[in-house]
C-alpha cells in the first residue's frame, strides 16, 4: 500500500482505504479500481492523495537479463557494423569487416558477457522491437545473450563461449548483401526469392572469411547456422554428427527468437507456441539435448508477464521455482465485476495440474488503455 498524489498516473490502481470528502462523505469504496470517472470524482473533490495498490502488478516487477541501455548499446554497434557491409555492397566492393568493425563487436560481446555474469537468476525476455528495418541488429544481439546462456549451461569453455557469441553476434550478416526488400517483404516469398535469402550463410561467411581477428568457431556458425540434424538445412545439406554441436546452440537459439519476436509478416508466436514447434522440431531437426538446455536456462514466463489460464482467466506472473518455470505462481484478476471491484487471486500452477497457461497478454498495453 503507498500514498499517491491523485494524477492520471494512478489510473488502473485499486484505492486501498476508502476516501471522504471534506464533509465525511464517503467519495470513493475500498477496493475501486481508478478509471476516468473516479479520477475525475477525486479531482473535483479536492483530494489531493490516495492510498492505492498497484494490483495489476502488486510487488512484481517484470525484470529483463539484459538492461535497456546495455541492450541499445550493443544492438547499435551491431547496426553500424552491419550497415557498413551494406554500405559497401552498394559501392560495389567486395564487403569484408574491416578490423576496428572487429573491435566494436568484442567490445559488444564483452558487455553481454559481463552484464550476464552479473544477472543472478535465471531470466530472460525477450524484448518486442516492431520497427522491422532493425530487426536484424535486435535478433543478432538476443540469439547471442540466448547462446552464451546455453553454452554456459551446457559448460563450455570461456574462450568458446566467447567464440560461439562472436558468431552469433554476426550469424545473419550476410543477410547485408541480400536484397533488403526480400528480408522485409511482408508475405511470403517465393521458390526464387526464397533462395536468394537462403545464400545469406554463405554470403555471411565470404564477408568474414579473409579476417583472421574473427575466430574459426564463429565463421562456422555463420556459415552452418541454417543447418538441420535431418539433412534438411542449408547451403551445405549437412546431417547429424557432421554439424558441430557449438553450430548446434546458435541454431536453436536462432529458431527460438525468429518465432517470439514480432515481425513484418506476421505477429509474434506466444512463447509456449515457441516451446511448442521446437519441441515437435526436436525430434528430427534439431539437437533435444540443446533444446532442453536452452528450456531450462530460460525462463518462459517471467515474473510480471501476462498470462491467459486454459479456462480464460487471465492474471500476472508472480513468482515460480526454477526447477519449474513452467508452472509458476499466478495472481489471477476478475475485473470488471461488481462496483468495479478488483479481485485478485493467487494461484499456483504447480498445485493445479487441470491448468495450463494457453496465452500471454500485454500488461503494460493493459495499465495505459484497458482502464480509461
Ligand atoms: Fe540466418
């Protein structure tokens, strides 16, 4: 419970003590929620603070692994980066990183490395970026974040993971040298264009072939990182045993973000979507030990995420275990019932087995619009 200066800012809170006006009216019940018309009932009554509980998201904050201004820090170096390499294909030159781009992508990885040392739980997710031109730069930085994770879970070396993360930093590179309009059209593409994108490994690793600062490791994963466990992938169509498992991590990791981030064509897959179609994918394409690994070092549904429960309730993430992130503790919200009171429940999924959480929702998108 706080005191809050009455302002549009407490809208969507829910008034914990009940408010009088100055002649001992009661104004406001106990348990209203703040939409406009109290807001405004307030103001025309002179009451200056409230006593409100942010219950939509009570305590819990939605935490990120990766800090905003570390995050816009390393997706805008990869943006110059990347950028230069297009810049040098419209000049018609034969694109290659130069040394001080080489520089500028260690210094990225170096942040990412430190900054996860630092994180002291399992967590991570996974940041929406709608403007698609940028969604190149944005998915290079989180499949290296999701790929030093798993690498380090799976108890790599620090100079590989440090390698393993310097190829995923720049695996869609080659991606510069393909058309943009193929890697933004909205809609499907065709068999043609469709091949064209497909030669961005290759294109990728021409661009970092020649420099011998980047490691052998990662011009593999830039080179191999599209290929599948079933022969199915590509440019080489290699299969099982012949795809290094360090090539392995970038793949899954690379698959997970593509699917739950937004892009031009289509919207974002809802995380258990995610799990879903990789797990399916597992069984013949790519590595289960990986897909397990990246599972359990991820946490699906962070505390302050949005759920929908299998029978329509919809509530926050409050807390879960991290042998069971999964199935974590859920405050549930009836809104809109009687006297605009808001009934907050918690439940936990763990105990409920008949439950399952079939969607996520924007909390933020909620507080700001749904209320007013
Ligand atoms: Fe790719």
């Amino acid at each position: 419970m706080q005191s809050t200066q009455v302002s549009t800012s407490i809208l969507g809170n829910q008034i914990v003590e009940p408010v009088y006006s100055e002649h001992g009216m009661m104004l406001i019940k106990k348990g209203t929620v703040i939409n406009n018309d109290v807001l405004a009932k307030l103001l025309s009554h002179n009451v200056d603070v409230v006593y409100v509980l942010n219950a939509l998201k009570g305590n819990v904050e939605k935490k990120s692994m990766i800090p905003e201004p570390q995050m816009e820090k390393s997706v805008k170096a990869i943006k110059r980066v990347f950028d230069d390499i297009m810049h040098q294909e419209k000049l018609g030159v034969k694109a290659v990183i130069p040394y001080e781009n080489v520089k500028l992508v260690e210094e990225v990885l170096e942040l990412l490395l430190e900054t996860l040392e630092q994180a002291d739980e399992i967590l991570y997710t996974v940041v929406d970026l709608l403007q698609s031109d940028a969604y190149t730069y944005k998915h290079n930085v989180n499949v290296a974040i999701l790929s030093i994770l798993t690498a380090k879970a799976l108890d790599y070396k620090i100079e590989d993971i440090r390698h393993i993360a310097l190829g995923a930093l720049l695996h869609d590179i080659g991606k510069m040298r393909v058309p943009q309009e193929l890697i933004n059209k909205p809609g499907a593409l065709t068999l043609e264009e469709r091949r064209e994108v497909e030669k961005h490994p290759e294109l990728g690793y021409e661009i970092t072939e020649s420099v011998s600062q980047i490691p052998y490791l990662a011009k593999q994963i830039i080179r191999l990182h599209h290929e599948k466990l079933d022969g199915s992938g590509y440019p080489l169509g290699l299969k099982g045993i012949e795809i290094p498992e360090y090539v392995k991590i970038v793949t899954v990791c690379d698959m997970y973000d593509a699917m739950t981030t937004n892009r031009i064509y289509r919207g974002k897959m809802p995380i258990y979507r995610a799990m879903d179609v990789l797990m399916t994918e597992a069984v013949y394409k790519i590595d289960p030990k990986i897909y397990r690994t990246l599972t359990s070092t991820i946490c699906i549904f962070p505390p302050g995420s949005g759920v929908v429960l299998s029978d329509g309730r919809v509530g926050i993430v409050s807390n879960y275990r991290n042998a069971n992130p999964s199935r974590p503790r859920v405050r549930v919200l009836n809104l809109g019932s009687i006297n605009n009171y808001l009934e907050v429940e918690e439940i936990n999924l763990e105990n409920e087995r008949t439950l399952f959480i079939k969607d996520t929702w924007d909390v933020e998108l909620f507080s700001e619009m749904a209320l007013k």
